[in-house]
C-alpha cells in the first residue's frame, strides 16, 4: 500500500491520479477531510499534528508521500509544519516504509546562481527558516539510514486548477476572467516554472524507483526559461487575447502588504523576482530519458482548453 500524506491539495490530487493509473489501486488518502481520487482509493481522516494519528495513518504502507500543506501564514508555519514533519518521520519510520518528501525552492538564495540539488541553503525569511530545516531534517534522516528517504524539489507551480502561485494568481487566472495580467516585480528576468502535474508524475515515478533513494532530485522543468514578458506573449497567444500587461513593483507590493495579510506574507520572496531564477532539473531528465516535460504552450494550451468547456458545460470539472 501507498499512502498521501496531505492529500488534498492540488500535487496530492495530481498524485494520487499518477499512482492510481501506474503503479497501484492500494492507495491511502490522508488528511482531516479526505476526498477520493480513484475509486478504488482508501480514505483516513488524520491530524498530522497528533503522534498517534499519524502512526495510524502510516500503519501498512510500503511508501509514504509528505505533501501536506498549510496555508501562507508564518507563525503557523512555525509552529505546524516541523511537528507534523516529525510525526510523519516518526511514523514512517515504525512501519519500515520508503519515505517521499515533496520540498520546494525557499530555502535557497534569491540571486541568479543555477540551483542544483547541491546548491546551499541561504533562507532569507522566516518561511524560508522553516522550510530549510525541514529538509535539514529529511536529510538527516536520508543520512540516518534506518529507512529509505528522498526529497523531490519543485520550484514555483503554475497549472490546472486550484494551483497556488504568483504565476497563476496574476497572469493566467487575469487572463481567464479578462482582465490585464499582473507582473510581480520585473518582467526581463528569467523564470523557472513547473507544470504541478509534472510535478506530481515526477514524484510518483521516484517514489516506485527503489533506486532512487537516498538524494534529493529537482523535479522536471521545461528546458525554456521565459521572462514574464514571453510568458504573458504566450498565454495571450494561446488564449487569444492582447499581450498586455502592467508591472506591479516591489515597493507597490510591499505597500500592499502593510494592508493586506496575503500580501504582507509573501513579500519575502519578492526578491526572488528581481534575478533569473534558474532551476536545473537535468540531474532528473537524464535519469528518467523517457519523461515527457510538458511545455509552457502546452500547459497553457490545457489550462485554456479546460477553461473553454468550463464556460460551455458549467458543471463540468477542468
């Protein structure tokens, strides 16, 4: 059996699809409101918070994905995210199951240098503190060697659905209601984005490939690096809309911040928008030649596609 740790949001969902179309109909769903996936999926309400209900729900499985979530808020972080970290190792640990953590990139410096799995981890806020001794823990564990352990490493989403990022919040989903998308700090700079269904593919392939344990792996990106400028020339393309679109500066956003919870929690990564952000994900592209990166066109193309039967058929689901 497998079990997702987390597994209501939009990776988790993405997850339990791939696992449940390749790998295997034995798959538990965890989280305090569970929602099936596949039919023939098991489900287990569980605080992640509480030891116990995280033996619980660990208790048979052969690989346990962490891909639990929270919402922006940092003192929540705090004091959430290491506890259920810790519960969840614990667990996995007990059962002798092969553990699969899903990380992503706030931990490393916001500046031009290429990230590799190798690259330093220089946190400049305090979501970024927390997350770089999360992975501190999952490779200590990794190092510890009671159990299998890798770390799967995303960089900024953009993708179907419920997707939560920069990228999504002010470009695609503005250009899906018809409104002028929103550049958050520069447009000239160089981003690296993954398609969370990528991500989620990628996850499932490393957790059922026993031999990739044991390191940590940047999850697959399309090779073509676009400045937000490109980005939103593509989408308007795709979407058949004018390539218009306003730069919100840093000190805009800050401003923001101080009126706005939302805002004021993310402003830690705005310096991030100001450097190229590059992600190299080649370590896993040539470990796995047969994966097929989906392209930004292509996942525009899916997210426009999805949008246009949302409009014709209103109950349909994207």
């Amino acid at each position: 059996m497998q079990t997702i740790l987390g597994a209501t949001g939009q990776i988790a969902i993405e997850l339990a699809r791939e696992l449940g179309r390749q790998y295997t109909t034995d798959l538990r769903l965890v989280s305090r409101q569970p929602r099936k996936v596949n039919d023939t999926d098991t489900l287990l309400p569980a605080d992640l918070l509480d030891a116990r209900q995280a033996a619980e729900a660990v208790k048979g499985s052969s690989v346990v994905y962490f891909t639990a979530g929270l919402p922006p808020d940092t003192a929540l972080w705090e004091a959430q995210f290491p506890v259920m970290l810790k519960n969840a190792l614990d667990a996995t640990r007990a059962a002798g199951a092969r553990f699969v953590y899903f990380d992503n990139t706030y931990m490393y410096p916001q500046d031009d240098r290429v990230q590799t799995e190798q690259t330093p981890f220089m946190p400049m806020g305090r979501k970024g503190k927390v997350r770089a001794a999360m992975a501190t823990r999952v490779l200590d564990e990794m190092a510890r060697g009671d159990i299998p352990v890798l770390i799967g490493r995303a960089p900024e989403f953009y993708g179907p659905g419920k997707t939560q990022s920069f990228t999504n919040a002010l470009v695609i989903d503005a250009i899906k209601a018809g409104k002028t998308p929103r550049v958050p700090v520069r447009d000239d700079t160089l981003r690296t984005l993954i398609w969370t269904p990528d991500a989620s593919r990628a996850l499932a392939v490393l957790g059922n490939t026993p031999d990739a344990f044991g390191r940590t792996w940047h999850l697959p990106c399309d090779d073509e690096r676009l400045t937000y400028r490109e980005f939103v020339a593509l989408a308007a393309d795709v979407f058949g809309t004018a390539p218009s679109y306003k730069v919100i500066g840093k000190w805009a956003l800050t401003a923001v911040g101080l009126v706005s919870k939302p805002a004021r929690e993310l402003r830690e990564l705005l310096p991030r928008y100001e450097h190229n952000n590059l992600f190299d994900s080649s370590a896993f592209k040539q470990r796995f030649a047969d994966f097929a990166v989906t392209t930004y066109r292509q996942g525009l193309q899916h997210i426009h596609q999805a949008s246009v039967r949302k409009v014709d058929d209103p109950g349909a689901h994207p």
